[in-house]
C-alpha cells in the first residue's frame, strides 16, 4: 500500500468509503474494508503533513529575488 500515489491511495480511499456507504457489503467484508481505508486514510494523512512541512512561501526583497522564506502557515 505504500507504493500508491497519493492520488491512488485518495482514489481507493473514496471506492472503499462508497461501498461502505452503500450498506450492501457483508460484515466481514466491511470490516476488511474498514481496516484497509484506515490505513489508506492514515497513509494520505502522513503524505499531506509531509507536504506541508515542505511548503515554504517565498517572501520577495525589493529587487524581486527571494531574500527569505518563512514556514507555510498551519491551517
């Protein structure tokens, strides 16, 4: 499951929560299904606050070149 995309991973994620919402899978299988969008969920959560800490917003010094960078405000 690693080896997903983000994008993939997020794909599967939204398969997974309408199949549940549908409420024609069996127990066991939506509990399967359950344990595996909370990995999917986990493992999307984990990219996006990696992401985030990368994001820097680049703050321009007068002759247009960057002089600094400060962190990417938390929502």
């Amino acid at each position: 499951m690693e080896e997903l995309s983000f994008e993939d991973a997020l794909q599967r994620l939204e398969a997974i929560v309408q199949q549940l919402e549908r409420g024609d899978v069996p127990l066991d299988k939506s509990i399967t299904l359950y344990a595996e969008g909370d990995r999917l969920r986990a493992q999307c959560q984990k990219r996006l606050e990696a992401a985030q800490a990368r994001i820097e917003q680049i703050v321009g010094g007068a002759d247009g070149a960057a002089d600094k960078t400060i962190p990417f405000p938390a929502s």
